[in-house]
C-alpha cells in the first residue's frame, strides 16, 4: 500500500509522504488502499502457499488460517480444519525471508489434532478480540500502524459462516509493556497469544532465537 499513498501525496509541494500519507487522504480513499491491500494479500498468500482463498472454502468445512510474514525470516501458513476426516491442521512454510524472496516451499505438512484443540480454536477464532483486533480503531489509525521491518500477520476464518479477516503489523509492538503506549481500544494480546497457539499447534517452536516468532 505504501507505494500507492506515496504516488498520491508526493507530488503535493511542502509534504512529506513518508511522515503521515493518511493525513492528506479522504477516508474513503484511505479504506480503499486498505481494501486492495486486504485483496492482494489473500490472492498472493493463497498463490504462494498452495492454498484456497478463504472465500472459496465451503462453510461446512470450518477452517482458521494464520500468516505470518517475517520481514527477515521464513515466511509461514498454518491452516486448522474440519473435514469428514476430523480436525486437522496443515501447515506451510518457505525457505526465503519475507522481506525479500520467499523462495519456495520446504515444508508442508497436515496431521490430525484433538477434538478438544479443535474446538478451542475455534472458540477463540470467533471471539472479536481475535478475528477484529483493531476495530475500535479508524482506517487511517489502523493504516498508521504499519512500518517496514517486522511482520504482518493474517486471521481469516469462515467459523463464523462469514469470512473474516485481520492483518495486524507486528503485533508484539502493540503490547503494554516497557512502557509502550498502545491505542485506545486496543487489546492485541488475545491475536497475539492465538497465534502462537496455533504456531504451537502445529509443532513449530515459539522460542526458537535463531526463527523467532515476531
């Protein structure tokens, strides 16, 4: 999105598109971008990982899927579902880094999981905090969240029988502690702890210094 606001506000004499690009945008034009990115990034995740758009998936077939693009690491898919085989979890990672060349897929890999572990991500897949983590917050603030080294990590989900989606920018940095102030409304910890549940899940580790989860 970055490359489009700019285009927008760079030609405008005394502005200096890299401080704040909402500020010199409609709303509607800001939701827009944000809109298009929503879509670019469900078709390039999709592409990418070999798997279906969320919108594509039947709802009888529940699923939640979690992305994470790591600016300086392997980009990863985790995909929990339900089919007539029971509850299962897929997962997908690439060999490249996510702020340069992904590269290609080195694993993949889908195994069953309990009734209980299904169930719980679900629950909290439904929950507001997870699947809508910053709607207390404007398109221009939720778009003034973004920065450039770090991460953006996906939700989608069709529990609910609408699919749902959430991208949030390097969600450890919208946690209250060492004395960081957080947007009013904004509790990022429930998203947070979901996906490293779901990393957890799928038998990847969380602390791991040489493949941090960030």
């Amino acid at each position: 999105m970055a490359n489009s606001l700019l285009a927008q506000t760079e030609s405008r004499p005394g502005v200096d598109p890299f401080a704040n690009p909402a500020a010199f945008l409609t709303a509607a034009q800001v939701a827009a971008e944000l809109e298009k990115d929503r879509k670019d990034a469900l078709e390039m995740n999709a592409k990418a990982f070999k798997e279906p758009l969320m919108a594509d998936i039947d709802t009888r077939v529940p699923s939640v899927r979690f992305v994470c693009i790591r600016t300086f690491h392997r980009p990863f898919c985790i995909r929990v579902f339900k089919d007539k085989d029971g509850p299962r979890i897929r997962v997908v990672r690439m060999d490249g880094k996510g702020g340069y060349g992904w590269g290609k897929i080195e694993l993949d890999k889908t195994k069953s999981i309990s009734e209980k572990e299904w169930k719980q991500v679900l629950t909290l897949a439904l929950k507001p905090d997870v699947h809508s983590p910053l709607r207390a917050l404007s398109v221009e603030e939720r778009m003034m969240l973004a920065g450039l080294d770090g991460s953006t990590w996906y939700v989608e989900s069709n529990a609910g029988g609408t699919p749902t989606f959430a991208s949030v920018w390097t969600p450890e940095s919208l946690l209250p502690q060492d004395g960081r102030t957080v947007p009013k409304g904004v509790d990022i910890n429930p998203f947070y702890q979901f996906g490293l549940m779901l990393v957890k899940l799928a038998g990847m580790p969380v602390d791991d210094s040489s493949d941090p989860i960030y």
